[in-house]
C-alpha cells in the first residue's frame, strides 16, 4: 500500500487530497474566508469591567472587543468534583488595563464580539491538552469502560513519566487506537504551548499569538503517516512552512516533502479533480454494468447497489454477485471520500447463496479497516440491507463544497410549469376580490408564460370575463420556474 499526500494551495483555499495507489481515498478543504477565529489565543488587554454583569470587555485587535464571563476566568474545577462554589467578584479576577492570554471559544456574530476564555485548549489529532488544568479525562462519547480506562492510563502514565505539565482529554476518535500513537501527540502539545508562551512575553498587548494551523500543515499532523511515500504541495511559501513545521515537529517526515512545479495542475494528477466532480453525483458507475445511488438526508445516508442492464436468467446469480462484490468496494470509498458520518443503510441486491452473501460482507469489512474514520457494521438483514455507522468528524464533502439548490431548496424537484399556472390563477382571484384595478401584468419565467398563452389561453380568457379585467403577460429572464409576480395596473 503505498500513499501519497497530494496538497493544492490557492489563496482561497486548500485542498488537499490522500492518494491510495493512484486512488483518491480523502479529500479536505478549507476554505479561507471560513475559517474563523475559534481557536486562535490573543495577548488580550482588558478594556472594561462589568460588575453587574460579572463580565469584562477585552480588546484582543478584532474589530470589536471580545467578552469575557467570570466563569471563563477562575480556574477550571476537575470533572466529578461537585464544590463549585460562589463566583468570585470580577473585579477581584480583573482589573481594567490588564492584559490577559485568552482564547476564542465563540466567533463574533454581526455586533456582538468574540466570546472569550482563559480555559486554553489546544487539539491534536487524538488529544486536547489544557495547560493551565491538572485533569486527564476521556471523551464522554467514548462509552466502552473497558476502553476509557485504558486509553486514560496510557495518558496518565505518559503524563507522568514525561517531564510538561498540564491536563489531558482524550478525544473520541482515539477509540480503538494504539497507546502508542495516541501518547505520541503529548510532547508535541506540550512543546506547541512552550512556544506560545516564549512569543507571549515579546508581544505587545491586543495581538494574536497562536492560530490554529492552516491546513497544509494540520494534514501533517493528522494525516501523514506511515507508509507515506511523497507529500506534494504546489505552493513554494506552503512548501517552506511544511518543512519549517516537519523540522520542528515531525522530522521523519521532511525528506518526503516535494515542491510540485509541474505542468499539469497538482490534483489533475491521478485524475483527483474528476474524481472530486463525481463525488457530488448522487449516481456512481461501477466497472461492470452496475452502479451505486448514494442519497444523503439529515438523517441518514442510504446507498442503493443496481444491475446495469438486464442480463439473462442464467447468469443472474452470478452477476448479481459480481456487482455486490464490486459494489463493496466502491461503497466503503465513496464513504471516505464523500465523508459522510452517522447512520448509513446500504442496500445490496438480493442474493440466494449465503455463501455469497458472507462474501460481499466480508469484502466490505475489509474495505472499510481503511477508513480512517470509526465504522461500524450494525446490523445486517435477510433482504439484503447493511446498517452501519461512520464517524461524523467534519462536513461532508457535500455539505462543504455546496449549498441547497435554491430553485427546489433541496427537494430535487420544482413545481411544474402547470402548477404555477394554477397558482397564479388563485392568486388573480383572490386579487380581483380585494382590489378595484383595470389590468393585472403577471410576471414570470418563459415556460409559465407559454403555457399561459397556449395550452391555458382558453381558461385565462373565462377568467378574464369572470373578473371583468384584462390579464396581461410578460416573461421575466431572472425568474426561475417557481417565482412569478402579479402586479395591479
Ligand atoms: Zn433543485
């Protein structure tokens, strides 16, 4: 299995795609107007105390001064220990002028400011570190006590025998992951705070000293590991950071990253840009004749296996097996690469042989033990259906790169040409009765409009005669086939 991490940097956004054999297997994107500032850690100033509110005003260089509670300024209490107590006054945890290292905990909304917390917190792909607790405590929807004790005491112990401070969390994706590499991102955490706080001291007040990384260099931390073959990113200044970032860090990774200086664009190579465009079809061909319909709700994503064309009586069976086997494959992949988390209902064609069907089960298993994410097969039926479960860890790709299709609003269909007519028809009337004009100018798209002339011309006519006024058409380019307008003239 050889991987290779493919990274495309614009100043608009990154993309960065992993690569399995000359397969796309993951795809992230970060868009940079999105990114926000939750997260990043301000040398802050506090500009104004709040008694009565418990609360004070810190300006950390945004446009508008963050807000801090006094609850986000005592020292955090440990998990199971129920003395909470009476908060102290602010104003003998604060005074005005002061600076103060704080973090985003809430991206400022239209007037309102960032909210803000001296609770530091800083994440890595299996941990969050928070340097100013004591506590190490497990993700709550970790829910296997077995597991929480172990994953605890793999942290507790590192803590110990290593020579930082500071408390642990250990998130839910280290379930099931080896003590090892979950252990291994304590130093790196622990070195990363040192770093803020040797920058701390030299910064002027109301400036940012950590910001979350960018994702070229989060797709090291997260994603690189062996065995990795080549790291390629098309940006010189990205190129230079990753290898800053790696020397520091991750220093087996260094010789690893290229500069790509190609002709072609980076992710045309292994045809990853098409790859992408076909991610977002809810319709994936399989090699054979089959293909897949992945349809995605709130709820749950359902994943439908079809035969291609009709196939004679004899070889049913047999092809039936071949698509679902294929199908298998194909369906653990579009899962990674979509990302799609929660709940997913796979359905395989009907197959007789349960040797067959303990076959493409296994072959899903299999696919799916490359999944970085979570999975989990839940439930399997006599008809054929697969239940399973995906770790939700960010947006999916769907969610990331589009929107609700503003005609239909994400219902996948529009009201038919003849349905709006029929509207507007009930709208006139109801229109005639409660206003005394001469005319109404209906507006709207061109295929309303031609019905209106055509097939209902007959009907408009009655309406006319009925309201005793004249009806008037005129086609509006920008209306899409649901909006139309009646004006009173
Ligand atoms: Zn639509």
């Amino acid at each position: 299995m050889s991987e290779e991490i493919l990274i495309n940097v614009s100043p608009v956004e990154t993309r960065v795609a992993l690569v399995d054999n000359g397969v796309l297997q993951e795809l992230h994107v970060e868009r940079t107007h999105r990114k926000g500032f939750v997260g990043n850690i301000y040398k802050g100033k506090v500009v104004r105390v709040l008694p009565g509110m418990q609360a004070a005003f810190v300006d950390i260089g945004l446009e508008r001064t963050g807000f801090i509670h006094a609850q986000e300024l005592v020292p955090e209490v440990p998990e199971g220990d129920s003395k909470r107590g009476e908060l102290p006054d602010i104003r003998t945890l604060v005074r005005e002028g002061q600076a103060l290292v704080v973090q985003v905990s809430k991206d400022p909304i239209s007037t309102k400011g960032a909210r803000l917390t001296t609770h530091i917190t800083l994440s890595s792909r299996y941990l969050v570190y928070m340097p100013n607790s004591p506590h190490i405590g497990v993700s709550i929807r970790i829910d296997d006590e077995a597991e929480r004790g172990r994953l605890r005491s793999a942290v507790e112990t590192a803590v110990k025998d290593g020579d930082g401070s500071g408390g642990f969390i250990v998130r839910t994706v280290a379930e099931g992951i080896s003590a090892d590499a979950v252990v291994a991102d304590i130093p790196f955490l622990q070195k990363l705070w040192q770093d803020i706080n040797q920058k701390l001291s030299a910064l002027p007040v109301s400036s940012v000293v950590y910001e979350d990384m960018p994702l070229a260099l989060r797709s090291l931390r997260d994603l690189a590991r062996s065995p990795l073959e080549k790291i390629r990113v098309d940006s010189r200044q990205s190129w230079t950071q990753m290898r800053e970032f790696a020397n520091d860090y991750a220093p087996q990774l260094i010789n690893l990253i290229e500069c790509y200086q190609g002709e072609r664009p980076l992710l045309d190579l292994y045809g990853v840009e098409d790859e992408i465009a076909r991610a977002l079809d809810t319709r994936v061909p399989l090699k054979s004749s089959g293909y897949l319909i992945v349809e995605q709700t709130e709820a749950m994503t359902t994943v439908d296996v079809n035969t291609g064309a009709f196939v004679g009586r004899r070889n049913l069976e047999e092809t039936i097996f071949k698509t679902n086997m294929e199908a298998a494959g194909a369906i653990a992949r579009q899962l990674r690469v979509r990302n799609i988390g929660g709940i997913i209902v796979l359905d395989f064609i009907d197959m007789q042989d349960p040797e067959h069907q303990r076959q493409v089960l296994r072959t899903l298993e299999k696919a799916l033990e490359k999944d970085h994410a979570k999975t989990k097969i839940t439930g399997v039926s006599e008809l054929g259906l697969v239940e399973m479960t995906r770790k939700r860890t960010r947006e999916s790709l769907g969610q990331m790169l589009c929107e609700p299709c503003p005609v239909c609003t994400g219902r996948g269909q529009v009201k038919s040409a003849e349905t709006i007519c029929y509207e507007v028809f009930r709208e006139i009337l109801r229109e005639a009765r409660a206003y005394d004009n001469d005319k109404f100018l209906v507006l709207a798209a061109s295929v309303v409009v031609d019905r209106l002339l055509d097939e209902d011309a007959a009907y408009v006519a009655d309406l006319e005669a009925f309201i005793g006024r004249t009806i008037e058409f005129q086609v509006e380019p920008l209306f899409n086939q649901e909006q139309y307008d009646i004006v009173l003239v």
